[in-house]
C-alpha cells in the first residue's frame, strides 16, 4: 500500500468508529483509489456512518442506506450522486473479495 494511501486509511479509520475488519476492507479499497478521489471517498463513508452509527459493514441494510441517501438531502446532486456512487464502490469490493455475502447497495 502507498504511504499517502496508508494515511488516508488512517485519517478514515480515526474519524467513525469502525471494528478492525472493516477498518482493514476500507483500507483495501482506499488503497486502489486514486490521491485525487480520497477526500470524497472519506466524506462518504462518515456520511453512511452517521446514517448507520455503529453498524459494521456486514450489518448495514437497504434501510440504512435509505436513511444515507437521505442524509445526503440538501446537498448538490452532483455530490449526492457522487457520495451514493462511492458507497456503492466500496460494498461492491467488499462482496466481490468475499467480506460481505450480498451486496444491498446494488439496491440503489
């Protein structure tokens, strides 16, 4: 893993509460993300995380990422759209790698 993707991974983990195996899953996909991308890509993540507060990623249902998407009201719909897209990244990669037995985001 790249140090600055490292970091960022760090900068995720240390902003939600997260158990360490999805601390390590967004560490994983962060880490193919482009520097440019982070900064979205962290905002989304607090953002399902104020949405579903303590939920690990293998809990969270296509309630709680109802209650995301409507978290995100108010916002532009370029950044609505782009926060939904990056929430739908990650669980798409934590499904495909096996951490997760269904993808609910694809619901979306």
């Amino acid at each position: 893993m790249h140090a600055e993707n490292a970091t960022a991974a760090s900068a995720v983990n240390s902003m939600i509460s997260l158990d360490d195996a999805d601390q390590n899953i967004i560490a994983l996909w962060l880490a193919q993300r482009p520097l440019t991308t982070l900064r979205s890509h962290r905002l989304a993540v607090r953002y399902l995380q104020s949405a579903a507060p303590g939920i690990e990623l293998r809990n969270i249902r296509l309630p709680h990422l109802q209650a995301f998407v409507q978290s995100l009201r108010g916002m532009k719909p370029s950044s609505q759209a782009t926060s939904i897209s990056v929430i739908q990244s990650l669980f798409s990669f934590a499904y495909k790698i096996g951490y997760l037995p269904t993808n609910p985001a694809v619901l979306l």
